[in-house]
DNA sequence: CGCTCTTGTCATTGC
DNA sequence: AGGCAATGACAAGAG
C-alpha cells in the first residue's frame, strides 16, 4: 500500500518540475518585500507546501501576514502565487523583440492605431488583441484574439501551442473568476499586460520627448535653422548647403521623403497622422513656387501641425525596431553592417564635407526629416568617441531643421539596411521592381526569428496534448485523483453532501440533527448511534440533546455564522458506519470504536459531545457525573481522537487544495505562454510589413536621385544613410560598408 | 490475493 | 502548562 505521502510527494515533484519547465522561477526576495507568502517550499522546495512549518514561520517572519491555512485567505495566498508565476512567465518570455514589439503596437492606446496601409492590418489585430487582453473580460476577448492569432499563425506556419485555441466556456469563466481574485487582491492586470509596460515606456519617453524637443524642436527657438544649413553633428555648427538641385527636385524629393515618412510608419494611421500627412504633402511646394519658400518648408511644416510628435514616435518606433532586430540577430551581417552607431563621426563629419563631388549633386537636400530626426535618440551616444576613420566624400542629403543636434542622435544607415553590397548598378535608373531587394537580409532574418520561434513553440511550448498529457501523469502519479472543477468550494459541497448522505443513513436522531443544521451534522455524524441515543435518552432524553447538540456546535466555534461561511468545516461530517443498515444490530456493527469503548464503559453521554464541547463546558460535564478513571481516560481519548480526526481530514483537503491550486495555475500559465508566443509571432510579422515598406520607398527615392548631369546614381556605388541629425545623406557605398562592418563587431562585443 | 483508496489513529511539533 | 491544530506515518477496511 501505498502512502499517500508518496503520492503526494510525487505530484508536487511533478508540479515542481513543470512549472520550472514552463518558466516559473521563484524569487523569495520579491515575495517578501511584496508581503506574499514565502513560494520557495510549494514551488522549488523539497519540502511540500503542507508542511506546518512554513505557516507558523510566515507567522513569525511575515509582518502583516498570518494567513491561517485554514483561513480563506488561503484563496489568496494562492491566488498571489499565481499571479507571480504569472509575472515569471512573462519574464521569461522578454525577448527583446517581443517587447518593442508589443510597446509599439500599443505605442497609442486611444484605439487609434491602424495600419496606414492595407497590409498592417496585422498590427492592427496584435493591437486589438493586446488590448483586449488587457481588459477586465479578458477571458473572453482571450480566447476570441486567440483564435485570431492561432489563423495568423497558420499563414505563418508558425506552430504555437493551442492550448487556449479551444477555451471552453468553462475555461472563460474560470478565467473571468481568477481574474477577478487578481483584483480582490490589488493586483491588477495591467502588472503583466504589455500595455501597461507601454504605458511606463511612455512615460519615460513623454520625458526623453520633452527634453529632446526643448533642444532640437525645429520652428521652436532661436536655434532653429533654415533647411539649407548644414549643421555639424558634433558641435551644433551651421553652415550653408550647397543646393546644387533645382526647385524642382527640392519639391519632389521632398515629397518622397514625405512620403518615406508616412509609409514608414505604418502604425499611424491615427486620427491625426493622415491629417499630418495631407498637410504636409499639400504644402510641398510646387514646382513653379518660388525657391525662396521651400528653405522654410519643413520646418513650419513640421512643426505647425500637431502632430509631429506621433511622426517623430512613429519613426522611434520603426526605427528602434530596425536596430532591435538588428541587435536581436545579428548572425545577419547585412542588416547589421550597415547600421550607423550612434553619433557616429563618420556620419557627421560627412556632413561637414560639402565639397565632395557628390555633395554638390544632393538632390535631397531639402528633403529633411526633422520630424523624425529626434527619433534616432535611440541610439547611445556612447560611440560618440569613435575617430574619424574616413574623409571620404559625403553627401548631405538634407541639411537639418534641428540644430544643437543632441548628442544622443546617432545616425542610421540605410544603406545597409536596404541594398546589399552585391548591388549591381544596373537597375539604379528608376525605382521599379528591378531593384534588388534591399531588405532581404532582413526578412530573412525575421523569418529565421519566425522559424526560430516556431521551434521554440515545439520546443517548450504546452499545447493541448502535452497539456493533457502532463495532467494524466500527474494525476496517475500522484495518486490522486485531480478533478478540475474540484475547486473547493467544490470540494466542500462534495463533502457536505456525502456527509448528509451518510446522515441519512445514520440513526434517526443524527439524520435530524443533520437536517437541522449543515454544520451541526459534524458532531453528529459518525458518533451518533441508536445506542448511544439511547443512553442518551437514559440520561438527557434523545429529543433534548437535538437542540443542545446544536447549542455545542455553536458554543464550540463561538460564531454559528462564521461556521455556515467555513466550507472546510463541513466535510467534518464523515462517516464511520460504511453502509450502516437500518436495524439497530446493523448499527451496532457499524459503530465506531471509541463508540463502542463509550457505549461499554456506559458514558453517559455522547462522544460527539465529548469531541465538540469547549474545553471549559467539557469539564463542566465531566464534573457532573461521578466517572471512573477508565472513563475519564476514555472519554479523554475519545475527544483527542475525535479532534484528531477531524484535523486530519481538514489536513488531507488542504493538501488536495493545494494540488488543485497548483494544477491550476499550471494551466494559466500555459495559456499565457501560448498567447505570448502568438503575440510575438504577429510582431514579427509587423515588422516584417513595415521593413518592407521602407524598403519600396528607399528604392523609389533612391531611383529618383540623379546627379548633376540628370544620372542617376548606381546603388552599388552610393546608398543612403540616416545621419544622426535626421537628414538622408547619400555616402559612397565602401563607406557604407565600413560602417556597417564596425556596427557590426559592436553587439558581439557587448554580447561579450 | 494484491492493489488502490479512504479513513482513522498515533506521535510529534509548534502555536 | 495545557489545549489544540497541523501533519507525517501507519494501519484497517472497502472496492
């Protein structure tokens, strides 16, 4: 025969094992400092959650908790560690893509975020859904944003686990009912929500975003400057460009970059960007406006309507995804090679460079993104000290609106990022499809991510099967029986209802006494007899004792309505008497020991009395009858076995709702890893979409740009870059390639 | 007959 | 110090 210590051992070592498998990690410091029980000895230690000790030590260490393990409060000792795990699983999930991912989707949460083209309606799902989960009825909306996800998922080809793919309703409600016991708690939703990181990102990009635009905010201050000076990344000098393009490519590159601007930021189809957007196409000047109007062109532009801040954020955030993903792999040398470091010498000191040959050619010139030219803050400064390695030519594409350019703007180069250095320079003379796709290293690298992903899904994800898998062994392997809907209150009315069952089939006295009271069959119940009434009856009369059996019962716990809120109190009414018959023989039989050592040492009175009575009405009882030792030491007996009975029954429920707590949150936290799994995989795609859009238009400005003798210029000899300033310069592709190469070293050598 | 499960009991510990 | 709850361990009985 098997204990059921082993039993339980087991399943907690198997609980023990799956939550560490699926990312739960304890980190006792943050439930103390949180004032949540102490989780090590449930989670990792190898002592089970049951042991005494750990209750009466949190009593002892935990200021401010003394949750009784009978207590209901138990609910939320549970309910907190889920939440933990909860967090845990997030935690492990942070892979850096996942969360720029996530805070740009959410980067407006006034519903406004849309897809500025027809293809980003992916974001716009991984949107909704987020938000959705984030809700109070986050059941609900779960499972329905799951579905979603879980069709994205199959274009993809992506296997995430399906586990919440086929949410029950019962599963909504139990989603819906912990949730709600999260907010009982005080903590609310939004602690795992990605929403509400976005919120804390938010904040401290409303600060950085008030910093920058008290330096650099074009049309602000004295130091804002005329689109035509060139300005010294490093010391905030300007100087005058060079404008060797006529009006009529200042125009029309402007409205490239313009157009650069809205498709690549694919998630701002806000309520004002398209807004934005229309006015500043409508106000590019046309090609018979005099040239003296377009030098202050963008600046006003930018800066008039109200939303250069959602451009500015949105190219933050295309730009930040760019060097996530970069930074994220970066076993792909062609993204990576070319993104400028921040600040970079190389970029500014090509700024400084006007009289290069192609310098004097700049079609772009007055192309400037100073709306989004603080967006590159991203990038640290902290290779600002880099020495100049090259003074090559360079070609200021679009002197900047900002002027101190905050040392923070690193520069970014396209170039890399959009035409491999294997470009050949055949297809530079428009920007059609011949182009060679610039982004391929990066997509491929998003699909490896997706491939990655994928593999990690199989890998460590749960889905239904494994699921149900798993839940088999344990329940086979513990030994016990782990219904799901055991919950316990569940548990509770199982029992009461067993324990009027057996009520009923007790002596007539006892059924009535159950009758009358739920709580009051715990005496009742298995120490009452027809022999034993009957001595009652010799003594106190059987009708008498029914009122003050119940009388006890109140005595005994102090509070009747406190007793009716115990569910745990109600299993007490067990049953010793196994298909007790109807006869009095039968119930002879069926009589418990100590009721059978009572009935033959004659106590004259009830064992349920000697086990529930109060210490002090116990001895007054005592104190009435004349009782020889043996039945003093008898009915002593009788009531510690009795209590210890009872104990041990209330010990074995606890044990079993802890497994079921554990098993459920087991549960939870393979749903939400499955759901962030999906979320990333939709990020992905995102991104995906809108590099791909920046790609198409590098290409269509690119193809545009044409020399001063109208050629256009080879993409395998020049390529664009973002300057740190925000302007797009046009560099010679070898110095492209340098960059690129020594942004390259550095992630390894951060990794390191 | 052996196994599993439930239940009761004892011993111990700590409040 | 006594009462009591909690719990591990063991045993008995039922299925």
């Amino acid at each position: 025969m098997l204990s059921l210590k082993k039993y339980l051992t087991e399943g907690l070592l198997q609980f023990t094992i799956l939550l560490s498998l699926i990312g739960v990690r304890v980190d006792v410091d943050t439930y103390l400092t949180s004032q949540l029980p102490p989780l090590r000895e449930i989670i990792l230690g190898p002592s089970s959650a049951y042991t005494q000790t750990q209750f009466h030590n949190l009593r002892n260490t935990l200021d401010g908790y003394g949750i009784h393990p009978k207590s209901i409060d138990l609910d939320n000792y549970f309910t907190a560690r889920r939440l933990l795990s909860q967090v845990r699983a997030l935690d492990r999930l942070q892979v850096p893509t996942t969360e720029v991912s996530a805070w740009l989707v959410h980067r407006d949460p006034e519903g406004s975020v849309s897809g500025s083209q027809p293809s980003s309606g992916l974001a716009l799902e991984s949107s909704s859904g987020l938000q959705d989960v984030t809700g109070p009825d986050n059941g609900v909306r779960e499972s329905e944003t799951e579905q979603g996800f879980s069709e994205d998922l199959e274009d993809l080809g992506a296997v995430a686990p399906p586990v919440s793919g086929d949410l029950t309703k019962e599963d909504i409600d139990l989603i819906d009912i912990l949730w709600r016991q999260d907010i009982d708690l005080g903590a609310g939703r939004e602690i795992f929500d990605y929403s509400h990181r976005q919120k804390e990102q938010d904040v401290d990009k409303e600060l950085q975003d008030g910093v920058e635009q008290e330096d650099t905010w074009p049309g602000e201050g004295e130091e804002v400057l005329a689109p035509n000076l060139l300005v010294d990344g490093e010391t905030g000098e300007s100087f005058p460009a060079q404008v060797p393009g006529g009006e009529n490519q200042t125009a029309l590159s402007l409205e490239l970059c313009l157009r650069l601007l809205e498709a690549t930021c694919p998630f701002g189809e806000n309520a004002e960007f398209p807004a934005d957007i229309s006015s500043l196409t409508e106000a590019v000047p046309s090609e018979s406006e005099p040239p003296g109007l377009q030098n202050n062109l963008l600046s006003p532009l930018l800066t008039g309507t109200e939303s250069p801040f959602d451009l500015e954020q949105q190219w933050q955030d295309l730009m930040s995804i760019m060097e996530m993903q970069a930074m994220e792999v970066n076993t792909s040398t062609n993204e990576i090679l070319y993104n400028n470091p921040p600040g970079d010498p190389l970029s500014t000191n090509y700024s400084l460079a006007p009289n290069t040959p192609i310098n004097q050619n700049v079609s772009l010139h007055q192309a400037s993104l100073g709306g989004c030219s603080q967006d590159f803050s991203l990038f640290s400064p902290e290779v600002e000290s880099l020495p100049v390695a090259s003074s090559s030519t360079l070609l200021p594409l679009v002197p900047s609106n900002s002027t101190s350019l905050n040392s923070t703007f690193g520069s970014t180069n396209l170039t890399g990022l959009f035409f491999p250095p294997q470009l050949n320079g055949t297809a530079n003379d428009t920007a059609g499809p011949e182009l060679p796709d610039p982004l391929g290293g990066l997509l491929d690298e998003a699909m490896l991510d997706e491939i990655s992903l994928m593999d990690l899904a199989i890998e460590e994800g749960f889905n239904s099967v494994q699921a149900s898998q798993l839940k088999e062994e344990f329940d086979s392997d513990s030994g016990l029986s782990l219904d799901s809907s055991h919950s316990p209150s569940s548990l509770s009315s199982s029992e009461g209802s067993s324990s009027s069952s057996s009520s009923s089939s007790s002596s007539s006295s006892s059924a009535s006494s159950s009758a009358s009271s739920s709580f009051s069959e715990e005496g009742a119940v298995g120490y009452s007899s027809d022999s034993e009434t009957l001595d009652l009856e010799e003594v106190e009369g059987a009708v008498g004792y029914q009122p003050e059996y119940s009388k006890f019962c109140r005595m005994s716990y102090q509070d009747p309505s406190q007793l009716s809120c115990l569910p745990y109190l109600e299993h007490v009414g067990h049953n010793h008497t196994y298909n007790m018959a109807p006869s009095a023989l039968d119930s002879d039989k069926q009589m418990s020991r100590d009721e059978h050592r009572a009935r033959a040492m004659k106590i004259p009175f009830t064992n349920d009395k000697i086990i529930n009575l109060p210490v002090e009405e116990f001895n007054e009882l005592l104190s009435k009858y004349q009782l020889s030792e043996a039945q003093l030491s008898l009915i002593r007996d009788i009531r510690r076995r009795g209590k210890n009975k009872m104990a041990a029954q209330n010990c074995r429920k606890r044990k079993l709702d802890t497994i079921l707590n554990l098993k459920r949150d087991v549960e939870d936290l393979q749903r939400d890893k499955a759901r962030l799994l999906r979320e990333k995989v939709e990020f992905l795609r995102s991104l995906r979409q809108m590099k791909q859009k920046v790609q198409s238009l590098y290409q269509e400005v690119f193809g545009r740009l044409r020399d001063e003798n109208g050629r256009p210029y080879s993409p395998s000899q020049y390529a664009l870059q973002y300057a740190g300033d925000g302007s797009v310069l046009l560099i010679p592709r070898t110095l492209a390639d340098q960059q690129a190469r020594r942004q390259e070293r550095k992630p390894k050598d951060r990794r390191k």
